[in-house]
C-alpha cells in the first residue's frame, strides 16, 4: 500500500466514526470561492523518439552569406526505415527555404513532393521501402539561423540558434570574423535538415567553402582542400565513425593552428593568433589526457582526430562535439594568466564525453546524466591521478556545493521522464550530483569492481 491509499482509508475511517456519532443538525451554510486551476503534477511524460527511418548518412557541402547571415546548402541524407516499411521521410529543419527537394537514382534525380510545417519537413518517397533498403535523398536549401522565431535555450546553453556569424561584417575590430555551430540540444537542424534526436547516428561529409583566406574545422579527418577560381576555397571535412547529430560542428575563422600528437593521432589547437604561443600552455595537457583515460577506462580514445578550438560569443561553456570540441573565449589565457588557474577541468569534462555522450549517447534528454555525471566524474578521475585526492576532493566538494544550492530550490530525480523544457535537464543534478553518485557507487564497490574491464 503506497501512501496516497493509507491516507485515502484514513479519512474514510475518520469520516464514517464521525457520521456515526453526529446526532444533532449543523445549519448549512454556503459559499461561492474563487475557482481553482487543477493541473497534472507534471507535463507529458517525455518518451524517447519514435524511429521510423534510421539515418546512416550525411553529405552537406555549405557555402556563407556574411551579409544576410545565412547558409547556402546542399544536404543528401542517407537513411532506412527502422523496422516497418515507410514511403515518407520526416526532418527537422528549423525556418528553412527549400529550392528543390528529391531522391538521388542511378540515373540522376528525381523530384519529390514535399511538406513543410512547424519546422518538419515531409518528405514523400516515389515509393515503399523496406529495412534492407536505404535511400537518399538530396535537399537544397537555405538556411536563416538570425531570422528564427522561436529562440530559446537554458541556463547551460542559452541560445538555440544553432549557426552563428561573429562580427559578421568586419565592422568590430577587436574580433575577428567567425562563423560556429552549437548543436546541443536540438539546434543542428537550424543549419542542416536532419533527424534531430540523440537516438539517432550517422556518418558525415561536410564540404565547406570559405573565402580562402579563412581556416575551417568539422568533424573528422579533413580529405581535401582545394582552391577554387573565384578565390575561395573548398575544405572537405569527412567522419567514418557514426554520432548523433547534436554532435556535429563547424568553425571557421582567421585560427592559428597549433599541432600536437597522441599515439597516431592528431592533436590540433585553434585560437585566435595572438594567443598561438599560449596554445600548449592551455591545452599542452591534451595528450595525456587521452592517455589517461583510455588506460582507465580500457577503450582506447576511439575518434579520428582530437581538435580543441576556442570561438568568440559562445553561448555555453564548452561543447564535446565529436573530435572537434568548441570552447568559449575564457579558455585563452595568456602563460602569466595561466598561473592564477586554468580552465584544465572544461578540457578533462569534454574529453571524457568522448566516451559518455559521444561514443555512447544517451537516447534521449530524459538520460542525459549518462553524459553529463559521467563527464563531470571524468574530471574528478583526472584531477586524483594528475594532482593528487586532494584535488580532486576539492572538486568533488564544489560539485556537492553546488548541488546542494539548487537542492533548496529543485529536487528532482536523476533519470526523469517528466520535465517542461528538455533544457531543463542540464542543471545540477544532472552533472554535479550525478557525478558524486557515481563516486559514491566506486565506494561501495571497490576501485577494482568500479573501473573493472
Ligand atoms: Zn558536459
């Protein structure tokens, strides 16, 4: 018997004594009161999304108006049904212009009837398709990220806008010219249409044309660089290891590229050049870092590359997009500045997403602990074994801290299904208790069941 039900047969009870004593009459009496609102407790309960069709890859090549402030794109989405047959294709695109939308045959491509409403574009397929069968189909579009509507975002990302243009027109110089992504939530559907959901994963090609006088970054290894006779430039920018499609990144600017190496793999910092000299003393750490973790957790680090650029005007700390994680401007620290602390724990957190949240992917906003504890525990992992459990018990008390102060105010499960705004999952409990959870579950169990492989 749960509370709610000893509660109800308490009154009950409590009522049938009662009418069994009343002898005398009370005189009746009425009053009107004001009307009360009765609400569910919680809004819909937030089930993870349906996967009709299986996205298995995306081809964009992109181009930059810097005076409209938009993107110029051609998308081939590759997918499949999941399971039951399907004969329609549903992507977000979030306040896009299409000018062609069809499917890629063998004998070039054929045009398909669409709908565009509320941010989802229908798509009609010429026909049925099975599981076994995949099929792409190529969208040219528009996309107009300072035109949106709707703009939201949270306390952990605090715009949704997805495509960014920094000092779009040079007028501003103290920053310099830059065009980034942010695609956590579900922003990346501002700028490419996609099944915007973490349960899904794909492959991408991004080709990216710049004035050649700008440096690009994305996801993966790049695969070629080629100049082009207007005086522009074509990076192609290509990642064989399938990720969720919040996950998916762009920089371009004037970065100065500082080289680094772990094992076989590319180590690369983007600053801005000014602080290309510092660019060792903020992220020197990097490679042992992928080190760390990859002995510690007995999967070694399993990405192309590992890139670490910082942008101007970010809207969040820092983002663990696949390979190619994007930092704010607090990041740049000259060697003096350095001295008075570093940004090190940002760096630690979005490496270890590497593996939570990156490799594994929660599969839907509900779990977003399995990325954001995770990550948060990473930073206490490498803090014990780089300074020592001092240092990372300082961490770990902040985290508790911190808690604690949103505790006053907001006591909600870890995992939970009922929320308003899937921002709202990336609060304190999400990363600061679930990582101290998870420190308290190594506890219990013992280093060697914990970190057991
Ligand atoms: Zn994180």
């Amino acid at each position: 018997m749960n509370f709610t039900k000893a509660l109800f047969a308490a009154i009950i009870s409590i009522a049938l004594l009662s009418s069994c004593k009343t002898t005398q009459k009370t005189p009746v009496e009425t009053h009107d009161l004001p009307a009360i609102e009765v609400k569910p407790p919680y809004e819909d309960y937030r089930a993870s999304n349906t996967i009709l069709n299986d996205l298995q890859h995306t081809k964009l090549k992109v181009r930059f108006d810097w005076n409209k402030k938009y993107l110029y794109g051609i998308a081939e989405v590759t997918a499949k049904p999941y399971f039951t047959s399907v004969n329609t294709l549903i992507l977000n695109a979030r306040g896009m212009d299409f000018n062609e939308v069809s499917l890629i045959t063998d004998t070039g491509r054929k045009k398909l009837t669409y709908s565009y409403q509320n941010d989802s574009l229908t798509i009609n397929l010429d026909r049925f398709y099975n599981r076994t069968e995949t099929y792409t189909v190529y969208i040219d579009y528009i996309s107009k990220p300072d035109e949106l509507k709707n703009i939201g975002g949270s306390v952990a990302i605090n715009s949704d806008k997805g495509l960014y243009f920094v000092n779009a027109d040079g007028k501003n110089p103290n920053k310099p010219r830059q065009v980034w992504t942010q695609g956590e939530t579900q922003s990346n559907s501002v700028w490419f249409p996609t099944i915007d959901s973490p349960n899904q994963n794909m492959t991408q090609e991004i080709s990216i044309t710049v004035d050649s006088s700008f440096v690009t970054l994305s996801n993966g290894l790049m695969t070629s660089s080629v100049k082009n006779a207007d005086g522009t430039r074509t990076d192609t920018w290509k990642q064989s290891l399938p990720a969720a499609p919040y996950l998916t990144m762009m920089a371009v600017s004037n970065f100065k590229v500082v080289k680094d190496r772990w094992r076989n793999i590319e180590v690369n910092y983007y600053v801005d050049p000014e602080y290309e000299m510092y660019a060792k003393d903020i992220f020197g750490n990097v490679p042992e870092i992928l080190d760390f973790y990859s002995r510690k957790l007995g999967v070694d680090y399993p990405w192309e590359k590992s890139s670490h650029v910082v942008v101007h005007d970010y809207v969040s700390g820092a983002m663990e997009n696949t390979s190619a994680i994007l930092y704010g401007e607090f990041l740049q620290r000259t060697k003096r500045e350095l001295l008075d602390g570093t940004s090190e724990n940002t760096i630690a957190h979005e490496i270890f997403h590497h593996w939570f949240g990156d490799y594994v992917t929660c599969e839907s906003w509900s779990n977003i602990p399995l990325n954001e504890s995770f990550a948060t525990y990473g930073e206490y992992l490498w803090d014990e074994y780089k300074y020592g459990r001092e240092e990372a018990d300082k961490g770990g008390m902040d985290d508790l801290n911190q808690y604690l102060a949103e505790a006053k105010y907001k006591q909600v499960d870890l995992i939970r299904f009922h929320y308003n705004a899937r921002e709202d999952m990336f609060d304190r409990h999400s990363y600061s208790k679930g990582g101290r959870v998870l420190h308290m579950l190594r506890k219990y169990v013992g280093d060697d069941a914990f970190l057991h492989h």
